[in-house]
C-alpha cells in the first residue's frame, strides 16, 4: 500500500498536477523508508511551483536524512542556482556527480554553474561528461557546442 501510494504522488508530479502532488508527498516526510525521497521529489516540485525557499528547505532535509542520495543533492544545487549561490551550487552539483557518477544532468547542472562561475575549461569538461552518459541531454548538447565556439 505504501508504495502504491509513493507512486501514485509521483505519478501525480509527473502529470504536472502539482498541487495534487504536493499534498500526495508530504504524509512520506515522517517516513524512515520514502522520507527522504519525498522530500528531495519535494524539492524539485517547489522549484516547479517558484517556492526556491521551500525548494532548499525541503532538499536540505533529504540531504540530511539520506547523505548519499543524488538526488536531493542535484536538487539542492538547483534550489541554490535558484538564489545565485552559485559557489554552494556547485558544491551540490559535484557531490551529487561524485555519489553518482552517471548523473548526466548533475553533470550538466554543475557545467552550467561553471560557465556562470566562469571557469570555461571545467563547463566543457562536465557538459562532455554528461553527453558521455546521455548523448542526447540538450541542455549538455547546446552548452557544450555554445563553449567551444
């Protein structure tokens, strides 16, 4: 039952019907098991809805919970860019590339990051990096072609 209903808040998300997502999450925060999942899935929903504060809160919470999850990481470095702590952002970029070295968007985030942070060199190689995983990730694609120029 609980997992019928972890995917049914996902499936929730997935379908854009945010609201309805948002409430679907929340009873898993207090869960050992789905808590830090529903937070991190929290987290990148309140960047979807604009709330960058709940975004971070939510993001910090799964990090903290679940150190070693790629996700809430990847999603705490959006939540960050989102406020232009662009160092902090990178920070949570790379741990999340480090705790999971086939996360093309991870990868791609902290690229974008570095382009922002100026350092051209360490975009390029990251941008690179996450077409290695997922060739036709766009964001990697146009940014990567836009450095080399």
């Amino acid at each position: 039952m609980l997992e019928s209903e972890f995917l049914k808040a996902v499936a929730l998300h997935q379908a854009g019907r945010l609201t309805e997502a948002l409430s679907a999450y929340k009873p898993f925060l207090a869960h050992a098991l789905r808590g830090p999942d529903a937070a991190s899935n929290l987290a990148a929903l309140s960047l979807q809805m604009g709330d960058r504060v709940a975004a971070e809160a939510y993001a910090r919470q799964a990090t903290s919970r679940k150190p070693g999850h790629a996700n809430a990481w990847n999603h705490l470095g959006l939540a960050l860019k989102a406020r232009d702590a662009m160092k902090d952002a990178g920070d949570a970029f790379a741990r999340a590339v480090s705790l999971d070295p086939r996360h093309a968007q991870a990868f791609a985030n902290l690229a974008e990051v570095r382009v922002a942070l100026n350092d051209i060199v360490g975009a390029i190689q990251c941008y690179a990096a996450a077409l290695a995983i997922e060739p036709e990730l766009t964001i990697a694609l146009v940014g990567l072609v836009h450095r080399k120029q």
